[in-house]
C-alpha cells in the first residue's frame, strides 16, 4: 500500500486546513485510516483515526474541532483542521493499516502562526 498525503501548510491560529491522504494497492475492505502528528522532540501521537465502517476516535485535543472522513471509492482519508491552535503544528502522518499491514505516508508540515 502507498499513501500519498498532502494539504499541509502555514495558518494563522483561529485558522483551517484540510489534510488529504490517498491509499493505493491491495488495500482490502476492511482498514482502518489514521492521522498522527509529531512536533520536534515529541512521540508520534494518533490524532484521529477512521474504520471502513465509519466509526471514528479522536485524540481529547483536537476532539471538536477537527473532523477525520474518507472517501471509499478513492481510498482517501481527509483531515479538517479548524480553529487551529500553535500547539497543534508539527508534521502530520497518514497511517493505513489492514490485514496485511501497517504503512505509513511522507508527512506534510503544518505550521499555525500567533
């Protein structure tokens, strides 16, 4: 599986974005999609994750405010930031992981300003 994620950028605090993440190869029905961020010297931390039937956790941090979907028929997994935070910079992972496996994509950097 290959995941392609994009969307990152600069934003003001009090801003938006939305991170996309695309998955291509055997990716099979069942699979759960996530999004995890990592700020200089801190863990990897799950931010949201998504299951093929839907359900969704989100980490108490950004838990009304960011919203994680997929779209099923392009295997794509979306992150919408709002009212981001400085707190919440640092560069965001898509995670795919099935049956088979558990697969990263190449991060992409946000930055919120204050």
């Amino acid at each position: 599986v290959q995941l392609q994620a994009s969307g990152g950028g600069l934003v003001q605090a009090g801003g938006s974005l939305r991170l996309a993440c695309a998955a291509s190869g055997r990716t099979f029905s069942y699979n759960v999609m996530a999004w995890y961020r990592q700020a200089p010297g801190k863990q990897r931390d799950v931010v949201a994750s998504i299951e093929s039937d839907g359900s969704t956790i989100y980490a108490d941090s950004v838990k009304g405010r960011f919203t994680i979907s997929r779209d099923y028929a392009k295997n794509t997994v979306y992150l919408q930031m709002s009212g981001l935070k400085p707190e919440d910079a640092a560069v965001y992972y898509c995670n795919f992981r099935n049956i088979r496996g558990n697969y990263w994509g190449q991060g992409t950097l946000v930055t919120v300003s204050s």
